[in-house]
C-alpha cells in the first residue's frame, strides 16, 4: 500500500507503508509529527496531517490545502500546515 507524502514547499514523495496496522499509524504519526487528523478527498483518500501543527510556528501546505478545498473537507478560510500524508482508504481501516 503506497502513500504520497506532501511537503508545504511542494516536494511530493512516494513511500510504501507497513501492512501491519500499528506499525503503520506510527509512522503516518512520525510523518506529520503527531495526532493524526483526517479529512476525505475524492478517490477513496484520505488527508492525514497534525492539526496541532497550527499552534506553532509553521508553513502552509498549499497544495494539500488547495486538495481538501476543493473536496470541501475544510472550510474555506481554513489551511492545512505541515507534512501531509495522502493514504487509500484501506490504510485507515
């Protein structure tokens, strides 16, 4: 199961996540940083980031905001900082 990891200056990664459950929400936590948040996008995926990230100094992710936007996951005056990590629903489950 792949994940793209997308970075607030734009970079997007690919990295394959570990099929066993715990082992995967460490590191989608190790990712962004802390608790995960979710929001659905179209395509049967999932934004995960840490909305905590807000409460300190941070950079905007243009692009996974402009994506959860779009998919009126979030507010329109609201953002998305940091890394963020776009998974397939089955990643979640």
């Amino acid at each position: 199961m792949l994940a793209t990891i997308l970075h607030p200056g734009g970079d997007a990664k690919t990295r394959k996540l570990p099929e066993d459950k715990v082992q995967r929400q460490r590191l989608l936590q190790d990712l962004v940083g802390g608790c995960l948040e979710v929001v659905p996008v179209p395509g049967a995926k999932y934004l995960v980031f840490w909305e905590q990230f807000k409460d300190r100094p941070h950079v905007i992710n243009e692009p996974a905001t402009e994506i959860a936007r779009k998919a009126e996951s979030i507010r329109p005056d609201d953002y998305i900082a940091g890394v963020v990590v776009v998974v397939p629903r089955e990643a979640l489950a």
